[in-house]
C-alpha cells in the first residue's frame, strides 16, 4: 500500500482530469467528492474510480458541455435535467437548489434526472448542515442488486444519506441498500480476496465467494448480482433492503420521469437519477435548541452498555470523521492498482508524477 499527502494526491487528480479535458470547476467538482471518500476511509468511492469517468466521458455517458436545466418548479421544489453532465457538478448545484429553497420555505426538493454517478452520498447531505438543515440525499444507480427472490440484476445499490445536525457534532447517515457496493466488490477483486457468502450470488442465483466472477457478469449482461441489505430471501431481513432499493428508484427516477436502475446506462446515454431535500430546523423551533435535544438522544445511544470484548459505540459518521482526521495528518491510503493506474495516467499526460506515488 502506498501512503501520499492528500494535497499532492488532489492536485495530481485534477491535473489528470483538466488534461483529459474535463476543464477546471469540474475537475474539481469531481476530485473534490473523490477524495472526501478517501479521506474519510472509503477506497470503493475513492480516486480509484479516475479512470471510470474518463473512460464514462469517452463512452459519451459524461457530456463535459452541458449545464442542468429546470424542467419543472414551485416554491419548494423543481424537477432537474441534469443532461449528461458530470454527476458531482450536476448534484452541487441540484442540492444548492434545495438549500435555497429551504432557505426561502423552510424546504426545499430537488429531483434530477439524466445524470452520472456522484460519489459518496453524505457529501450532499451533509452540505445542508451548515445552514441549520437537515439534508437528505439519494441516487439510483447501474443495475447491479437482484430482487428478493430474484436473480437478474435490476435494481441498484441505490444509496441514501440523511444528515441532521447535533449541538456538538452531527448524526449522518450514509449507506446503500444492498449488502455491499460494486466498489466494495472491486477493492476485493484488485486485492484478490474472496467475498464473504451472502455479498452476492452467481448467475443461478446461488451464493458466490468470487468478486471477479459476480463484475464479469456485470459486464457481460449476465444474470447474477449484490444482494440486497439483509441477504437472501426473507429470514435476515432481505425483503427489506429489497424495498429500501426500490424506494429510492421510485423517489429519484419516479419524480423526475427519469430511468429507473436497470435503464440507467445504455449506449451514449446517461440516465443517473438523483433526488435532494433541505429541511430548515425551524420548521420545529428554535435551532439551538433542537440541536440539544438531537445530541442528548445521540449521546444517550452510545454512552449506553457495551457489549462484552466492544470499547465503543460509535455514532453514525464518527468513524469516517476519525479517519479524515487521521487521513489529513499522516496521508492517504492507496491500493497498488489504483497507483499504477494513476502513474499510467499521468504518463499519458505528460504530468509529473508525485515521489511518494514512485516509492
């Protein structure tokens, strides 16, 4: 594993992307989230998917001139194309468009459609936070989570988020609905390491502990996929994650006659939807106020008994803050493949390459 300061690690990214023409905001709107993932220790979401947008934007899925449009608004809400463009530009701007609702109405939705992936979820939900709101984000995704019962991929790992801020610190919520992500799956694939049973199952429906095998299905249209949150079937709660999965199509691609998870890419075609909400605390009283009310339940969940061998309960977000502290002072982590595929685009580039990429 390669450690590199995350301010050289960040001006290399963008480099990367300004030279493959992604132009200078958006390839620091897309590095920006990248590396949030990064920082707060979640490599599946991080700079190692680089080469995935380039390749998106040479595919004609990334359109690099477009900007989002309004197709349909009110005071409290608006419908969004979000045209091709690049999913972290096209998600700003759609959740900045909540904020100022919110700011104006005390809430503020936001549907798009027509647009690409975005990174991690919190980053949007949590940009609501400063302003003393709570902030929901969510997003469909490339079908790759079979339905209970199920064993063709047709849903996505479709995560959502939900920040709400505390007196001392927020409670911020991010997770997908399946098991696992797909990036989840191609860290293990690049470290060569078996799956747990349970993360995903072949293209008979029947459990596989082969990343490898589940992405090759991916990529080859083959049946076969993530399950979703709670597993198979219906023992463990399954039927759940399946309904949390088809929620989030439903709110993203549904309010905004978007492409729902199995129609999300198809050639030339970007169909990524997104849904963002802002609720100003004031809509239930004072803000000061409320945010104590938020930390003393908060703090009563993790002051409670631990179990037996456990030093800690951790309030959600808390473990990602940790780590982007800790990221911040003694570096990023980076897997040996993401390297090389950083140092072969720099080389194509012409950029110069970091010393601590080399070592």
């Amino acid at each position: 594993m390669t450690v590199i300061d995350s301010g050289s690690l960040r001006d290399l990214c963008v480099d990367i992307l300004i030279a493959e023409g992604f132009g200078q905001d958006v390839s620091t709107d897309i590095v920006d989230v990248l590396l949030e993932a990064d920082l707060r220790g979640i490599p599946s979401h991080g700079v190692a998917r680089l080469k995935r947008y380039i390749d998106e934007r040479n595919a004609g899925h990334i359109k690099l001139n477009e900007t989002p449009s309004v197709e349909y608004e009110t005071p409290l809400s608006a419908v969004v194309d979000g045209r091709g463009g690049p999913g972290q530009s096209v998600s700003k701007w759609a959740m900045n468009l909540a904020i100022e609702k919110a700011g104006n109405n005390l809430v503020g939705f936001v549907s798009v459609r027509n647009s690409n992936h975005y990174g991690i979820t919190a980053y949007y939900s949590e940009m609501a936070l400063e302003k003393d709101m709570i902030g929901i984000a969510m997003t469909n995704s490339y079908p790759l989570v079979v339905p209970t019962f199920g064993r063709e991929a047709v849903l996505g790992t479709n995560p959502f988020s939900v920040a709400i801020p505390g007196s001392r610190h927020p409670f911020i919520l991010d997770m997908a609905t399946s098991v696992v992500t797909r990036g989840k799956l191609e860290v293990y694939d690049r470290l060569a390491k078996v799956i747990p049973e349970g993360w995903a199952v072949d293209s008979l429906g029947v459990d596989t502990n082969s990343p490898g095998e589940v992405l090759a299905n991916f990529n080859n249209r083959r049946p076969g996929g993530i399950l979703p949150l709670g597993g198979s079937g219906e023992e463990f709660g399954g039927h759940k994650g399946y309904g949390l999965s088809l929620l989030v199509d439903l709110v993203s691609a549904g309010l905004s006659f978007g492409s729902w998870s199995a129609l999300t890419y198809r050639e030339g075609v970007a169909g990524v939807c997104h849904f963002f909400g802002a609720m100003d605390l004031k809509l239930f009283g004072e803000p000061e106020s409320l945010k104590q009310q938020i930390q003393s339940i908060i703090d009563g969940v993790v002051s409670s008994e631990k179990a037996r061998g456990s030093e800690k309960i951790y309030y959600h977000g808390e473990k990602e803050e940790l780590s982007r502290m800790y990221s911040l002072s003694k570096g990023v982590t980076l897997d040996p493949k993401t390297v090389r595929n950083l140092i072969a685009l720099a080389e194509r580039n012409n950029l110069q390459i970091p010393d601590q990429l080399l070592q």
